[in-house]
C-alpha cells in the first residue's frame, strides 16, 4: 500500500523502534488519516511494577562535626545495568539556613563512608537496590570550580529544601554516574537531613546504544 506524509523527522521513530525493540523499517513512517499516535501507560504508582519499576525509599540524619560539612552521594555503579530516577529529593541543615547544593563533578563510581539501605516501597519487587547511596560527616567544600546541577536555599531553620517540583525535575542517574548533596562550606558542624525516594529498572538492550 502507497504510504503518504511519510514521517521524516526521525527521532521520532527512532523513540519508538527504541522504546518498543521493534526491528526493521520506521514502525511509524506516516500519520492516520486523523492524528492519532498516543503512548501514555503510566497511571499511579501502584502500577509501576507492571511497567518493570522498582521504587525504594530511606531517610537520615547525619550528626554535628566540628569543622565539618556532610554530604549524600548517590551512586549507580558503572556495570549495574540498572537505570534510577530520583523522585523525592530533599534535604535540611538543622543547625538553621543554608544553601543545599547538587553536584555531579565529584570523584564517580567511590562511596562515601557510610553505606544507607534503601527501603523497599513495593513487596513484589527486589528486597534491596542496585543503586548505592552513602554519606560522610567529612567532605571537601564545594568551591566555585564545582560543577553544580542545582543550588537551593533554605530560608529557615529545619527548613526542607525540595530538589524535584514536579515530573520534569526527576534525576536520572545512569550506570557510570554519581551525585552529591551538600551544604555550603561555611556551615559547618551541623546536622544534616536528606530524605529521597526513587525507582530503579534494568536497561532495556536497546537503551545500551
């Protein structure tokens, strides 16, 4: 059958022979008749098991160390095959205002010195998680060569710093990447929150290219 309008912006097939492992031709080389391509399968989070995700939560609170300034890295080793995406990220100084700081210019793929477990947030998947989350009560300043993905105030004392506001701000972390948390270097001896959530997945074979 003669094909019309033939499709040729290509990232656009190239999404769906990728998302769906579909060999062969453009699996979307023209429109219907009316506009109707639509791939919309999330609904809550209830169902995202059925979609191959995983979802663990945790929580901590670091203590006070003179001279000191903690951190949270989250990492996802370089041959996990597991991609992550943080859902919930937010974190506080205790000690009363601060700048929190998200960085990815740190040392990759090396934990920090105190490993965190990740709760499972749903029985029917895996027990523990493929990425790999620590903190420190002792880590270098953050300096103005520090490459930062996000820079948040706190306004007040306890005051919870939110990372991610809505589905867009989502971090992925992939295999090979590492993230850090972390106050300003002038807060120093204080006590440090960070609570996140995230959903984890193998890689699809078609996503390693």
């Amino acid at each position: 059958m003669a094909r019309f309008n033939e499709i040729l912006t290509g990232r656009y097939n190239r999404f769906l022979q990728k998302l769906l492992q579909m060999k062969g031709g453009p699996p979307s080389a023209q429109l219907a008749s009316e506009i109707t391509p639509n791939i919309q399968f999330f609904s809550g989070v209830e169902t995202r098991y059925l979609e191959g995700w995983e979802r663990f939560g945790n929580g901590v609170v670091t203590g006070a160390v003179a001279a000191q300034t903690s951190a949270f890295r989250f990492r996802n080793p370089a041959k996990s095959g597991f991609v992550a995406v943080l859902e919930v990220l937010a974190a506080t100084n205790l000690g009363g205002p601060d700048t929190m700081q998200l960085t990815n210019s740190i040392v990759t793929q090396v934990d920090l010195a105190t490993l965190d477990s990740g709760a499972q947030l749903d029985n029917r998947t895996r027990p523990n998680s493929s990425l790999i989350i620590s903190h420190t009560t002792a880590v270098p300043p953050i300096t103005l060569t520090t490459q930062r993905a996000i820079a948040v105030r706190q306004s007040a004392t306890t005051g919870l710093v939110d990372f991610i506001l809505d589905d867009d701000a989502e971090i992925t972390i992939l295999p090979g990447m590492t993230y850090q948390i972390q106050s300003v270097a002038a807060n120093v001896n204080q006590a440090f929150a960070c609570t996140y959530i995230w959903r984890e997945r193998p890689l699809e074979e078609s996503e390693l290219t």
